[in-house]
C-alpha cells in the first residue's frame, strides 16, 4: 500500500498515452503530457527511496561486520564469552548426572572407570600375571559349594584381563625382520685387509767429475838487443857479424805453447832493420 501513490501515475500515464494514439482531442493530449511528468517524478522519487535503502542497508551491514570483528578479537584476549547462568547451572547438572551414572556402573561391574595412560595399564596386567603366577591354584574340593565364588572373582582379576596372551603380527613382524638382517650380517665375509705399497728408494745423485786444470803457458824470454859500438868521429863503422842463436827444441809441452813462441819470436836482423831506420 505504500507504493500505490507511485503505481498510480504510471498506470495512468500509460492510459492516456494509448488513448493519445487513438483519438485527436487536445484536451487528452494535455492530460497525457501532465500524467507523463507525475510518472517521472515518481520514477525519481521511487530512485531517490531505493538509493536510500540501499545506503541504510549497508550501513547497517558495516555497524555488523565491526560488531563481530570486536567480539571476535575480545574473545581471542581471552575476554568472558556470552554464556549466562542458565547454561553453566545445567552444564552443572549433566557433569553431576554423569558422576551418578559411572558410579552406578562401577559398583555393578565391579571395576573402576577412569582415565590411564596405555603405558600404565599395560604394566599393571602385566603385574596381576606376575601375581596369577606366583598364587597357588586351588583345586575344587567335594565339601566346597558349586556356587561359591572363587579367589580370582573375589579379587576382581575374572574379566579385567585377558584369558590367553594374543601375539601382535606388528611385534613378530618386525622380529623376524630383525632376525633375517642379523643372519645377513653374520654370513657377510670379511674384508681381506688391502697391502700397503712397499716404499721407493730415493736415487743417489753420482758426484759430478773435478773440471781438470788448464796447463799455464810458459813466459818467453824476449832476446836482449846487442849494445851499440862507440863509434869516433873520423872511424867508420865496422860491421858485426851476429851470429844466429840456435832455436831450443820444441818442448813436449803442448801445440799451444809452440805456436805462441814462434809468433812472438824476433830475430837480430830484424832488430838491426829497424834500429837503422
């Protein structure tokens, strides 16, 4: 109903335009233009109204994420939750309820429930066989009632463990793995120990051979020349006759020393030659 006054113009306009179409009258074009301009006014308003809720809606949608983003961080602070006290009084109520139920169940079944770790339960079968083991068994005897109850059901040992020990196809598993590489490794031969190489003696360097000394050659004594003649003023020179000195024999010394001698060697002619010149 709230929408009607919207409705309305449209609806009108609509009608008059048809009626436009089909007659000439000025008077209903005019009342089609005027219903034309209320249906696009309510067509704004109608815009402007949604716009609006839309705006509100998601305000509102926004106010609601921070509400639970807020809650959200106080409960991770560790801050109280919303529970009342309604609802702490029965979850009271239950645990009460529970206690009552699992004492009534021990004292029929004569066992106590509660929590034990594998471990300890374990070791404590494990004790009451030990303690089965060491009492002496009791046989029936003819005096005794049928219906008695024996030691082990007054001791509580009937049911609490079990009639014969079950063997884990885990545990056997593993010990025949155990066992087989055990076998492996004793039928594995030992390693031959590898020889050490046998060490290389170091080459004695031969002593090089002394260089044998050079002969010196022997100095040559050079001739002395002969003394010149007084001669006077009015005497005329008288000429010498020199005699030639024998050359010495070559000596066994060597080539070398020859060589040099005779190169070196002047004779007295050519002494006298060049005194004259």
């Amino acid at each position: 109903m709230k929408n009607t006054w919207v409705i309305v113009p449209f609806v009108a306009a609509l009608a008059g335009t048809v009626v436009m179409l089909f007659t000439n009258s000025a008077n209903i074009l005019k009342l089609s233009l005027i219903l034309a301009l209320w249906a696009a006014v309510a067509g704004l308003i109608v815009i402007y109204r949604l716009r609006r809720d839309n705006e509100e809606a998601t305000r509102l949608q926004e106010e609601r994420e921070k509400t639970f983003a807020a809650e959200l961080e106080a409960a991770r602070a560790g801050a109280p939750s919303g529970v009342d006290a309604d609802s702490d009084e029965l979850l009271r109520d239950i645990q009460e309820e529970l206690r009552s139920l699992r004492s009534t169940i021990e004292e029929m079944s004569g066992h106590v429930f509660e929590y034990e770790p594998a471990a300890v339960h374990a070791a404590a079968r494990r004790i009451q066989e030990i303690e089965s083991f060491t009492q002496p068994t009791y046989e029936p005897s003819e005096d005794r009632p049928a219906g008695a109850p024996s030691s082990d059901a007054i001791a509580g040992r009937i049911g609490s463990q079990p009639s014969r020990e079950t063997q884990n196809p885990l545990t056997a598993l593993i010990s025949e793995h155990q066992a087989k590489q055990e076998a492996q490794e004793a039928q594995k031969p030992e390693p031959a120990p590898i020889p050490e190489p046998e060490p290389v003696p170091e080459p004695v360097p031969e002593p090089e051979p002394e260089p044998e000394p050079e002969p010196e050659p022997e100095p040559v004594p050079e001739p002395e020349p002969a003394p010149e003649p007084e001669h006077g003023r009015h005497e005329q020179p008288v000429t010498e006759v020199i005699e030639t000195v024998p050359e010495p024999a070559p000596r066994a010394g060597g080539r070398r020393r020859r060589d040099a001698a005779g190169d070196n060697a002047v004779s007295v002619a050519e002494l006298l030659a060049r005194r004259n010149k």
